[in-house]
C-alpha cells in the first residue's frame, strides 16, 4: 500500500474513533441521569480504576501500556466532564 492508502486507512479508523467515542458518551449522559436522580456521585475512583485496568489487560500492542492509561485517563476526563455538564442543568449533548 501507498502512504496515501494508508493515510486513508488512518482517516477511516479516525472516523469510527469518533463514532465509538460518542457512542460511548451516549451511555455516560444515560449514567448520568441515573446517578443524578438516585444521588449517587459523579467521580467513583473504584469504577474508574477498574476501567483502566481493562483497557491495559485489552491492549495487545503496539502501544504501550502506558499510552494505553494515559488515553483512557483522558477519555474519562471528558466523561465527567459530560456528566457535570448534565448535572448543572446541560443536556450532554454537542458543546465546544
């Protein structure tokens, strides 16, 4: 393959990126509505430690372990951040 086949590749595997990650904020806006409505708390470190913990034991490479947390990290960091937006009155929905 080319580099601009590859680079086609690339822009593909961006786009479901983007699909799986707002697929997966769908379902963060819906715990969020639970967690609102039975009070429970936004930032639950045991849930999220667990979180990470899959996503390393899931990594076959080749990225580090390491990179692997450090972008599951953040993909939580915005996932409370969706839900704090919900509970301060916000749908969860597009905001820049």
């Amino acid at each position: 393959m080319s580099i601009e086949d590859w680079r086609r590749k690339i822009d593909e595997i961006d786009r479901r990126l983007v699909e799986l990650l707002n697929e997966r904020s769908r379902c963060v806006v819906e715990i969020g509505r639970i967690k609102q409505s039975t009070g429970e708390a936004l930032y639950q470190p045991d849930r999220e430690h667990q979180v990470l913990d899959e996503a390393v034991r899931a990594n076959p490479g080749p990225l580090p372990d390491a990179a692997i947390r450090r972008l599951f990290e953040r993909i939580l960091d915005e996932a409370r951040s969706v839900e704090r937006t919900l509970m301060r009155g916000g749908d969860g929905g597009k905001k820049s």
